[in-house]
C-alpha cells in the first residue's frame, strides 16, 4: 500500500513550514501573508503529488464529519425514494455525504 502523502511530505519538499502548507490548503494564504508565488507553488505541488486531506482527521479536529444519516421505513418505496433524493440534493455540498438506510418499523418493536 502507498504512503499517503501529508502536509508534512509537502512542506519538507517545498522548504516551508507545515503551518504555511496548512493555511494554503485551507484557504487562508492571503490572511496570514503569503504570497501568491508561494501559494500557487505549494497548490501545484500538492496536486502533483496527489495531497488529499485526512477528513477522518479533520473530522476529529472539528467535530463536524459533514455526514448526516437518514433510516426510511421502505428505501425502495417510491415516496421514501424521493424524500432521500430530496434531502440529498438539498445537502449536497463538497466533503459532505449522506448516508441512507432502512429500518423496519413494527409495533413489536415499541414493547
């Protein structure tokens, strides 16, 4: 398996510190001073190397994963159906999912 490159691996190859690698990958190069030249060396690079972010990581640094759940009685219900693709369509944006799923709904469980 291949080693997931990290912001480390790209500062180390850039000769810039981790913390400038971190604010241009998360946006705020221009408000903390770096300059354009440096941001957009540091973005081609991460591209090359095929930088991803951790979102496990991120996850546990927020608190926030960007992943809601949804349980439908009968997901293959055409009523059901729509609701999720609704949902789905409304809270779509990027590093955010939606999870669906099916529980069965019986008055036994409720005892």
């Amino acid at each position: 398996m291949e080693k997931k490159v990290s912001i480390y691996d790209i500062a180390k190859d850039m000769g810039v510190s981790t913390a400038t690698v971190s604010f241009v990958l998360n946006g705020k190069a221009k408000e903390k001073g770096i300059t354009d030249a440096v941001e957009k060396r540091i973005k081609k690079h991460a591209d090359k190397v095929g930088y991803h972010p951790n979102l496990l990581a991120k996850s546990l640094r927020t608190g926030k994963s960007g992943v809601i759940g949804m349980l439908v009685e009968g997901i293959a219900d055409p009523f059901f159906a729509s609701i999720c693709s609704t949902v789905g369509d409304l809270y779509y944006h990027p590093g955010s999912e939606c999870i669906f799923g099916e529980g069965k709904h019986s008055i036994d469980h409720k005892k």
